[in-house]
C-alpha cells in the first residue's frame, strides 16, 4: 500500500525526471501543485503521460492512434481516481491504490481505464506505517542513489457540474521479501526508460499478458537498490510539513538519539551537583547525631522554615526536682522480705519529715496495727539490705540512728 509520498525537488528536476528517464517539455497546470515532503490523498500531484492525439484532449484515442510516438507530457492531478462515469464525486471511495491482482483478473472498474490511462507517479520515496503494539512508526523508502522514483498508475478524467477533473491512482503488488517486514504491498517502480516506456504505450489500446506479469511480479531490479529507514512521527499528520520528514531519525541533529543524549546529560548534571552538595564535610560529624539527619535539615532549611531543629541541645536541660515519695526506699523483693518492719517504718517518718522541710506537702502513710509491728519484730530477725540506697538517703538514715 502507498498512502503517503514526497515530493520537492526543483522543478528544473523534475521536469527533467532526475535519473535519466525523460525530459519533459510541457506541464499541464503546473500552478495547480504545491511542492510538498508529505503529499496525502486528495491532493494535487503531478503524473508522466503521454500526450492524447485527440482534439479534446480526454484520453480517449482510438486504436489508430500511435501512442508510443506521442510527447511525453507531465499533468497535474488528483489523488484518488473518479471513474468518468462518476455524476459526483465520491470521496469515501477507496480509490488511492490500484491492486496488480485485480488489473491481470480483468473486469471490475479499472477494466475500462488500464488498457489506455496508464502512467508514471514520480517522487522522491513513499511513507510506509511499521506496527508495533499500540505503536505505529512511519518509514521512508526511498533509492540509494537519491534519484527520482516513477510508480506505475492509471489516470481518468470525468465531468461533474460542468467541471472536468483529472485523478489518478498508484498500482500496488506484492513487497519485495526484502522490506516485507515493513507492509506486504509495495508500489509497482518504473526503474528505467525501457520499463517507462513500455508501461505508456498504450498504443494498442488493451491490457497485454506481459502487462500482468509486470505488475505481479514484486521489486527485483538489482541495479537500483532501495533502502529504508525510521522518520519523524510527525509526518503523520498531513498538515504537517519539513524536510526532515525524509531524514532518518537517527541521524537528525534533533532526532530520537540526540533527544536521548540531551536527556541523559541533563539528568548527570543534577546528580553530581547533588552529590557535591550531600559530600560529608572534612569535620567529624557529632558522635550522637547520625548524617542523614544533619543532611535532611540542611536540605529542607530553606523549604521548610517551621521544620524541627535535629541538631542536639548545646547544654543539657535543667534537673527538675521532684517531692520524695512517702512510700518507703523501693528495695528488691527480697530485701522487703527479710527487712524489719520497726525499720522500715523510720525510714518513712524520715522521709515525711524531709518533704515537709522541702515545702511540698508529704502524703499521709496509711495506719499501722501496733500489734501486728510488735509480732512481726518478735517473730523476724533483723537482716542488712543489700540494696544501695542514695547517697542522700543513706546519711540520713545514719544520723537517725546515731541519734536514738
């Protein structure tokens, strides 16, 4: 298949089909076509023909005629053939492409034409669509040698609302195995002046079996070798217009490796900024504060004014003190066990004394039986804590044996 195609060479160029074919006196309505790297369907383009003998010009000699010597003559034309019979012209049809299959079975609506409208399509190479996945990825294929491509077409002329209008369409085959993996059909090429010529002689007004056989047989001309590559997505679009559209992408200065050679170095800047930035200092860091942390407030000073401070204090907080409890020294449960009970109760009194001499208010110790202290203190025999009281505590418990 052959949707899209390029076309801007100097005119001076194409008059003279660069590569040899033909040079080409006249063009009719050659205002009529506008240059272009991406020439879609319903548009004007040019076509190779040979001159038509007859006064009007229709294209429809007779047999009498001699084709072959006729002028050859270059014509602007529509994309997307309009049988003659056409009252209207109808643009859902399906006409771009003319398949070599349904030209060498005969019959159906290019019956009519292919015996006696055939010509030549120049351009600088055609577009081809590659899927992958959701993706489609558009080529250029194109000669190596850089010179004009002709593909093989039908042309036809009709009358609508008192208005004649030419169209024509490019006759597809089989792909060449060697870019079958791009489409299965290829545009039928025109790679010489013998195979030009014999394409539009129409002389005979007929289709011949040779015919067929031309068009069915896929691309082999080894002298002219055709390549093919990656272009820009933006061809697809027809609206869109540049001459890299038939530049590799690979090899454009703003092509798919230069972007990602800008994007790489645009992300290896940053980083080793950052890294410079985040390198330790020639300091040792504080042994209680890890560098994470220091670093994470370093980065988020100017973002964050209200973020906490994770540095660690200068000086350590104030003690606050708090009231003695009136409960006993806490001891071990052992210690509690095998202590007197006589003791323990002095210590308390002690230690209420202490608190209401420190200001706060000492709490109450709950009522003792003086029966059950006494049968305790007959019963227990006295043992020494092993537990390490205060340093406070222990010379107060001192003074107040000493004292009674």
């Amino acid at each position: 298949m052959c949707g899209r195609f390029a076309l801007r060479p100097g005119r001076g160029e194409l008059r003279a089909l660069r590569g040899n074919y033909a040079h080409i006196d006249d063009w009719d309505g050659e205002d009529d076509f506008v240059p272009r790297y991406n020439i879609a369907p319903r548009t004007q383009a040019p076509v190779v023909r040979r001159r038509d003998p007859g006064p009007s010009g229709s294209g429809s000699g007779s047999a009498q005629d001699n084709q072959g010597d006729a002028p050859l003559v270059m014509q602007t034309m529509k994309w997307g053939l309009v049988p003659h019979w056409s009252k209207v012209e109808d643009n859902t049809l399906n006409t771009i492409n003319a398949r070599a299959e349904n030209l060498a079975e005969g019959g159906g609506m290019w019956g009519s034409i292919k015996g006696k409208k055939r010509c030549a399509v120049p351009c600088q190479g055609y577009y081809e669509w590659l899927t992958k996945g959701k993706d489609k990825l558009p080529h250029f294929l194109k000669r190596k040698d850089g010179n004009l491509l002709l593909m093989a077409g039908l042309y036809d002329s009709a009358t609508i609302e008192g208005r004649t209008i030419w169209t024509f369409t490019i006759v597809t085959t089989d792909a060449n195995p060697e870019f079958s993996w791009l489409h299965d059909r290829q545009p039928v090429f025109l790679t010489n002046k013998a195979a030009l010529d014999a394409w539009l002689d129409t002389s005979s007004q007929t289709w011949t079996p040779e015919l067929s056989k031309f068009v069915l047989r896929p691309y082999q001309d080894q002298s002219v070798p055709l390549e093919c590559y990656q272009v820009p997505k933006e061809v697809g679009k027809i609206g869109n217009e540049s001459p890299s559209f038939i530049e590799p992408v690979a090899s454009r200065k703003d092509g798919i490796q230069a972007m990602f050679a800008k994007q790489k170095q645009a992300q290896t800047e940053p980083s080793s900024s950052q890294s410079k930035s985040l390198a330790p200092s020639s300091s040792p860091p504080k042994p209680s504060f890890s560098p994470t942390a220091s670093q994470s407030k370093v980065a988020g000073a100017e973002a964050d004014s209200n973020a906490p401070d994770l540095h660690p204090p200068s000086t350590p907080p104030p003690k606050v003190k708090r009231p003695r409890s009136a409960s006993p020294i806490d001891l071990t449960a052992d210690d509690e066990a095998t202590e007197p009970e006589a003791k323990k109760v002095k210590v308390a009194d002690k230690n209420t004394k202490a608190g209401s001499s420190s200001g706060s208010k000492p709490k109450k110790a709950p009522p003792k039986s003086p029966t059950k202290n006494k049968s305790k203190s007959s019963t227990s025999s006295p043992k020494k804590s092993t537990a390490k009281p205060s340093a406070g505590g222990s010379a107060k418990i001192t003074s107040f044996f000493k004292k009674t």
